[in-house]
C-alpha cells in the first residue's frame, strides 16, 4: 500500500519548477486556501493558483470548533502569526486562531463564556499570537508530519489525525516556507 502510494507521489512538481513557468523569479502576494472536504492546501500569488498540496486535519471532521480538545480544523480566515522551524512536527505556521470572528460566533453559540469572549476581544492583535487561555484553544496551524513523514505523505487514502491543525509533508511544509511569512492570510474552507 504504501509503495503504490510513493508511486502517486513521485510525479509532484517542486514550487520552484511552477514558478519558473509562469516566469516568475518571486512571489508578491501569496495566499493559501484550504479546502477539508478536497484535503487540499492550495498556494496563491496574487489570483493565480500556483500549486495544490495534499493536505490532512484533525481527527474531527466536524464543521465547528467547540473547543481546544474537539481535534476540529477551524473554518474561517487567518493570517500567519509565528513561524516555528524547530518543531516536533518539523516546521509550524501559527495561525491567529482564535480571532474576532471566532470569539463572535462562539459566544453566540454558548461554547465560551462572555468573560472568555471580551477577553479574546480585547486582547486580539493580529500581528502576534499572543491569545488569552479559553476555552477555544489556540494552536491551531500549519504543520509539517514529523517523524512519521515517510509512512503519512505516502499513504494512498486521507487519513485525519491531528489535533486540529492542517498537516502537509515534511517537504511541502519546507517547500510553503520559502514563499510564506508573518501575515500571510489563510483561508479554511470546509
């Protein structure tokens, strides 16, 4: 299984080719857009898609995040607040989760308290990752495989496993970091 799986992955083509033709030598404008129900990261510059990454989630395929132990892939718009290059699962791209709107929709909801609400209000500055503790969580990101790396990306089915983060290769995750940074907005969709 999984050597019909490094079979699949052995056609992928590297950033740096797909940039070379379009003609690009840098990337102005990137974005990403995540869609869970295709398992897909897709990396944009400007409007045009650049390249579509294998992407894996939490181990909860609900639409809503509850809470920080719910294994839920947030859905809603990001951006990139910390870059961690000596993680336990390779690299990590913090995302600024849980942000306003989070705090809005969870509050209607009943899933924090109104103190935990004005508390993620108040204190939320989009160019840091400083968050209070609630009930939400919020290390939530972008994160290479690990250790794991090998058996994960070769797998020839999708199998959800995080605790809520967007999981992609050791070599994609070394691949994004290149064109990402601080700021970068990221976009889940379900």
């Amino acid at each position: 299984m999984l050597f019909y799986g490094f079979l699949l992955n052995l056609g992928e083509v590297s950033l740096e080719e797909v940039m070379k033709n379009y003609g690009l030598t840098e990337l102005d404008s990137v974005s990403i857009v995540i869609e869970r129900n295709k398992y897909e990261l897709k990396l944009y510059n400007n409007s045009t898609l650049l390249k579509t990454y294998k992407a894996i989630f939490g181990k909860n395929s609900s639409m809503t995040k509850t809470s920080a132990k719910d294994y839920v892939t947030p859905i809603g718009r990001y951006k990139i607040c910390d870059i961690n290059v000596n993680h336990k699962y390779h690299k990590f791209f913090r995302l600024d989760y849980p942000n306003k709107n989070d705090a809005v929709e969870s509050f209607k909801r009943k899933y924090i308290s109104e103190q935990e609400y004005k508390s993620i209000i108040e204190n939320f500055d989009s160019s840091s990752c400083s968050f209070p503790n609630t009930r939400l969580g919020a290390n939530v990101g972008i994160q290479g495989i690990g250790d794991y790396n090998f058996f994960f990306k070769n797998l020839p089915f999708t199998y959800n496993w995080t605790n809520g983060s967007i999981a992609v290769s050791n070599e994609d995750i070394d691949e994004l970091q290149k064109v990402i940074k601080i700021g970068t907005n990221v976009i889940i969709n379900y």
